[in-house]
C-alpha cells in the first residue's frame, strides 16, 4: 500500500512539473509574441516619421471583381478609397521606402484623387487620366509618372494571363529609378498628413465597434469586422473577405478613417466631383473601438487636418491606414 501511495505522488509530482513546464512554455510565448508585436510596431514607427523620402501614390483599379484580388496593397502604409463614376470607387495606395516589385492593377487619374497626392506630397503613378485630371496634373505640377508615355516595360509591365484594362501592374524600385532620372525631387518638404503614436493605445473614450459596413451604392459594399486575436480590422467587399494576391492573405487595418462629402456627376460619362474643400465630421476606428473626429481642408493643395471632438490633433496608432471618402447620401452601419 505504501508502494502504491509513494508511486502516486510521484506521478503527481511529474504531472506537475510538466503541467508548470507547459505553462511557462505558453507564458514564454505570449511574451514573445509581444515582443514581436512591439517591434512590429517600433518598426513601423521609426520608419514612417523618420524618413525623409517622398510617398509614392499609386493608382489602384476597384471597378469590379475582375480587379480583384490586388496585389501590393499589404505593403502600403496609407490608402485612400474613394467613389468614382458608375457603383464602384478607386483606391490611391502610397508607399514609403518599399521595394514591393508588384503593385495593381494600375488604373486611370482622377482629378480629385490629386488633391490628396498633393497633400502628401507623393509622386503620383496612373494610367492615363479624365479630362479633368489631365487639365490638373498641369495646373497644379504635379510629379505624376503615366504609363502611356513613360518607360513602357520597365515602371509598369502587363499581365497577360488577365483581361485588360486590369492586367497593368508598377514595380516601386523602377518608378523611383525613373522618378530621380527625370529629376523628380527625392525627398519630402512636407510634415506628413498623420501623426503616429509609438505604440499601439487603446482608445479610451471610444465606443465599441466590431463590425461596420460601409454601403458605397447598392451594388459595392465596403465591411470591416475586428480581429480581437491581431487587434486588427480584417476587410471585406460585398460579403467577401478582400485578399491580396501576393500574400493570399487577407488584407487587415489597424486605423480607418470615414467620412462623406457631397459629390456629383460632371459629365455625360458620369465622372464625379469632389465638394473636399471646407470642412466636417467623422469617425475614427482602431482597436475595436470608435471615436468621432472632425476634419477640414483649406485648399487643393493643403493637408487635410484631422481632430478629435476636444480639438486635439488626431494621432493614429502606429499601423496602416484606409481612409474611406463616402458619397454624402452613403449608409453607414455599426454593431
């Protein structure tokens, strides 16, 4: 019987140690995972708001599911999407020192899409342009590189597997190469457009959202559910998770901004214009919660400020960032 008991509490005792080995094993890893995520967001940190180069805004095709998947947009640090004509929206990526080799599909200017490279100061990558846009690229100077006349086969090179017109594709290394060959000033004279905190907060005051779709027209839908595993908004369209072709992963956001403005129709195709001049409000989402924010804007050319409710400039956690621009009469849900 002793022999019995002894050979219990040794098991017990193995059992234990192995069950405490277990949970510093798990603690261990939580602590790393931390660490990874600190440096992940030291990183982005340190990379933004202490480099001095130039963005580079691309134009991004959304205009239906044969767009889609894109492919390079993971590696963007700011997107803008915004309404163009028809039910769709185009999106502006911009990219700060990468080396990403693929980005697109590449589509057409916008005129009022200018209007935010110019704020950031970005060289501005497209394919050809409205009427509008082509008249303001002039007006306005902008550092643009179209591939209709620019290095063909080397900035920006063709997919032949897809359809045209979404099969074009830039590569960042040569449309900076080709940037500083035609004399495009490299470095920024500007402050950037957001501020960034070093480290991820949580937003205090806010309220909180773990869903919000954004209803662009009937037929596109833009959604956002939250990831409380990465602490991150992972991004649908119309129901479907959106995923990046180069990673084949889905595309997740760590900052988004939403506000509408007043648009119309300016011409017998439908082309739109943008009333982004003035001033208004909207929201702010980051780690699951939402705040309200206000934002105004003095001129083409100058920079969108955005504040919270108390008049404090908005700071944004240390991550990318979507800004979704909506039609003025868009619906927006929250849950």
């Amino acid at each position: 019987m002793k022999r019995i008991i002894a050979i219990i509490v040794i098991l017990t005792l193995v059992f234990s140690i192995s069950a405490c080995e277990k949970d510093v094993e798990t603690i261990n890893q939580q602590v790393n995972n931390q660490k990874e995520e600190k440096l992940d967001e030291n990183k982005f940190y340190e990379k933004i708001t202490s480099s001095v180069s130039r963005p580079v805004a691309i134009m991004i095709d959304n205009d239906s599911d044969v767009a889609r998947p894109q492919t390079g947009l993971e590696d963007a640090y700011l997107i803008y999407e915004i309404m163009v004509e028809g039910t769709s929206t185009r999106m502006m990526a911009l990219f700060i020192d990468s080396d990403t080799t693929k980005v697109g599909p590449v589509r057409s200017s916008r005129h009022y899409f200018l209007d935010y490279a110019l704020e950031n100061d970005a060289i501005y990558a497209h394919c050809g342009y409205s009427p509008q846009a082509a008249n303001d690229i002039i007006s306005l100077g902008i550092n643009n590189i179209n591939e209709i006349n620019s290095n063909n086969g080397k900035n920006f090179f063709r997919n032949k597997s897809k359809k045209a017109p979404h099969n074009l594709y830039a590569s960042l290394p040569e449309l900076l190469s080709y940037a500083e060959k035609i004399g495009y000033r490299k470095e920024t004279n500007k402050d950037k457009v957001f501020s960034y905190r070093k480290t991820d907060d949580d937003l205090v005051h806010g309220e909180s959202v773990n869903k919000i779709e954004l209803e662009y027209s009937r037929d596109y839908l833009v959604s956002y559910k939250y990831n409380a595993e990465n602490g991150m908004y992972d991004r649908y369209i119309n129901g479907e998770k959106h995923y990046s072709e180069s990673s084949g992963e889905g595309l997740s956001v760590e900052n988004i901004l939403v506000y509408k403005l007043t648009n119309y129709s300016i011409d017998s195709v439908g082309r739109q214009n943008l009333e982004n001049i003035g001033s208004g409000s909207g929201f702010y989402l980051s780690n699951g919660k939402s705040v309200p924010i206000t934002w105004s804007k003095s001129s083409r050319g100058g920079q969108t400020v955005y504040k919270t409710n108390n008049g404090e400039e908005l700071i944004l956690n240390p991550g990318n960032t979507f800004v979704q621009i909506m039609p003025q009469g868009a619906n927006i849900f929250m849950e």
